[in-house]
C-alpha cells in the first residue's frame, strides 16, 4: 500500500502548539507536507489608496513564519515556504509531491473564504479535497447554542448567552513528531524588499517590541500573567490601558485564543475576566462575519444610510492619519500608530469615534488605514469595531460600546500625549 500524505496548508495558523490540522494529519497521514505561501494580494495597494498590509504587519508576518520553519525542524520537518498566489502554488506542490488530500483552516471574511474556494475549485480539479477546520476563536462554532444564522446581534445577548450554554474545548497537544517527504527545494522565506515594502524605522518611544512567532507569543503569554498585578496597577497610560498586548500573535496564530483563556483560568478567572472579555469580542465579531459576510465593508453597514461626512474628505483624514488634528491626545495615539504599528484599545475607540463623531470622515477610509497600518489587524475585528464606532454595526444599539473621546485627567495622560506629539530621534529597535 502506498503512502498517504496530506498537504498542511499554514494561513493565519503559525503554530505547532494547539494546532488541529498539524495533529490530525500526523495521525490521519503517513507523511506531512507543510506548506505557506507569500500571497502577493495581500501586498497590494487597496482602492482607497492604502497597502493591504503595512511595513510593520509584514514585517511581523515574517518573523512569525521564520519562527514556524525553525520550530519544524526542530521536530524533524520542515516547511515549504512559496512565493505566489496559493490557488497556483498548493496544487502544484500537491501534484509534485503526491499529496492525497490538503488541510487549512476556515477564514471568515469574503477575500480570504474567496481565496479558499479558489484553492478548493483548482484542488477537485485534480481530484483532492481541500479539508476545512474551524480554529481562530476560543469557542468552537460547532459548541454555540444557537446556530450561526441565529446568532444574537446584540454581544450582551450573545455573551449571556454562550456563557450560560457553551465551553472553551480543551487545548489540543503538539504533535510528538512529524513525518515529512524529501524536500527537495523548501524555499525562501522573502525579506521586506522582496514583497515591495521597506525597512520600518526604528523609534526608542516605541515600548511593545513585538516579534514575530510562537517562541515569542509563548514568552508573551507567560510574562503577561506574571505581570498582570504589576499592569493594572496604573502607573502609566501604557500599562494601564493596553491590556495584555497579546492581539499581534493572535492574529497570525502564533498563540490560540484557546491558550490563553486557559492560562487564564489557570491563574485565577476572576482576575482575569478583562482578558476573557478581550476574547469573546474577537469571537463575536468573527462570527458576526460568519453570518453576514461583506456587509461590514459597506459604508451604510446593518443601516439604511451611511452616517453624515463633511465635505472635504481627503484633507481631514489626512489631518487625522498624519496626527495633526484640534485633539492632542488623538494626535499622540496617530503619531504612536505610525511609529508602531500599534495602540492600546482606548486610543484606538477614540481616534475612530474623533474621526467619525467629529471631523464626520467616511468610516470605511479609517478601517482601510488601520488595515494598513495595525500589526494586529484581522479584518473582522478591525471592520466589525469600526462599523461599531460608526453607529452601523450589527449590534441594534446606539454606540455604547465607547462614547467619550476624552481621556481622564492625570499625569499618565500627559506623559503620553508628551512623549508622541513632540518630534523625536529615532533609534535603533
């Protein structure tokens, strides 16, 4: 009898830890053939005049599959890294190495399930299946109480009610080890330059040092709850407000949300609810997304009309992404963004709410920046809480999600505002 191999398909997934599809097909297969492709769509720039994924987010993105490739062969695999679109490249790599069947997890936002069903139409073409798997939320979509269709479009509903019915599944173990196919040409993992972007500049105000991969999500997750105590303590706007700092990771799947709600519970659910908070918001919008596909895209959203916008557009939002609007603090938080690639969740509600309550710029132009320029953007978190802000989300309550744009008062505001409005040399990373 010949050997079964099944092709792993890696997208927003860059781990080998909690990772379903990795450990069922070492146990399904006698050969794993992991697999990630560099999708030039995703380096485009977007009709809005915005890139679809920034220098900052790339850069990340690389590092993450870096991290990937080497923790493989840590196990004695290895991982195949293309350049191009995957609707070309798995079906190619299928046929060469004699794939029997591809597995990849389920997105949930109308380009990247578009880009699924390609891949699946040219995989039939050759008589294999394209396998899906649902791994992005802490609660399975299988383990509802309710069917997508039916899901509650208001989160408190939700909340209450998958709280009360559902639980978080358990975390799945990595796989001991990993039987791989001779690889003849693993292929480069692209630099900046090769994916038509450059180099971000370093700035000393910038604090997070995010770093691309699992290695660094798992040191992330540990000094998060290590620290926590410390965090809360409000000693200054960034500890105090930028919650665990854990989203980056998140959205490339370096780390599940799954782990860490069970790190969570592990240090105390109770005092660690903000956290759990964080998560089912992430779950609400994607499966938000789930049930009403690309109508978050649109600027008149779940609402007859799209809200009211002052005449001149273009430079108002310039004002807006360049920092240079009648608000400091909006200013400072635009001028971190910019340097970063990342702000805490209160600087992000209120440069949104400043942009769409007070300049009345067109929403869908500050969700495209944000897609440009977050490290941590996943397209239902960032759209679905834009068309929140916006008053034309799913939720049929008025924005009460965040409805104040100014800040309290005390001296951690001012150290903030202080540090990112002033012009400052840059340094090294």
């Amino acid at each position: 009898m010949s050997e079964r191999t099944i092709l792993v398909w890696f997208r927003n997934d860059l781990r080998i830890e909690d990772n379903e599809i990795l450990l069922e097909a070492t146990r399904k297969a006698d050969k794993v053939l992991p697999v990630y492709c560099f999708d030039p769509h995703y380096f485009k720039t977007t009709p809005s005049g915005t890139l679809k994924t920034g220098n900052s987010r790339a850069r990340f993105l690389i590092e993450s599959v870096t991290d990937l490739r080497d923790n493989l062969r840590r196990m004695g695999s290895d991982l195949i890294v293309r350049t191009g679109s995957p609707v070309e490249m798995i079906p190619q790599l299928a046929t060469e190495y004699h794939v029997n069947e591809v597995y990849h997890h389920r997105e949930v936002a109308f380009e990247e399930t578009g880009i699924s069903e390609q891949v699946e139409a040219a995989l039939w073409k050759i008589k294999l299946n394209l396998k899906h798997f649902i791994g992005h939320t802490m609660y399975h979509k299988e383990d509802l109480p309710f069917p997508i269709k039916d899901i509650p479009d208001s989160f408190a509903t939700f909340r209450k009610k998958i709280e009360r019915d559902s639980a978080v599944r358990t975390i799945v173990p990595a796989p001991a080890h990993i039987n791989t196919p001779l690889i003849t040409d693993a292929g480069e993992i692209p630099g900046l330059e090769q994916l038509g972007l450059t180099e971000p500049p370093a700035d000393v105000r910038d604090q997070f040092n995010f770093i691309g991969g699992e290695t660094a999500a798992q040191e992330r997750l540990k000094q998060y709850f290590l620290n926590a105590d410390a965090a809360s303590g409000g000693k200054n706007i960034r500890n105090a407000t930028s919650g665990s700092q854990l989203s980056p990771w998140l959205t490339f799947g370096c780390i599940s949300p799954r782990q860490v709600y069970w790190e969570a519970v592990k240090h105390g659910y109770n005092g660690h609810q903000s956290i759990i908070l964080e998560l089912l918001w992430r779950d609400y919008f994607r499966f938000m997304f789930k049930k009403y596909g690309n109508q978050f895209f649109k600027a008149d959203g779940f609402k007859d009309e799209a809200p009211a916008v002052s005449a001149d557009q273009h430079a108002l939002l310039e004002q807006w992404k360049s920092g240079n609007t009648s608000n400091d603090f909006v200013n400072a938080c635009m001028h971190e963004l910019n340097a970063t690639g990342y702000i805490n969740n209160y600087c992000r509600q209120t440069v949104a709410t400043f942009l769409v309550k007070e300049l009345k710029v067109d929403w869908t132009k500050g969700a495209s920046y944000f897609e440009e320029q977050l490290i941590d953007y996943s397209p239902a978190s960032n759209w679905g809480n834009w068309a929140f802000i916006a008053g034309v989300g799913s939720d049929p309550r008025e924005n009460k999600y965040f409805t104040s744009i100014k800040p309290a008062v005390g001296a951690d505001i001012d150290e903030f505002v202080n540090t990112w409005l002033p012009d400052k040399v840059l340094g090294e990373r």
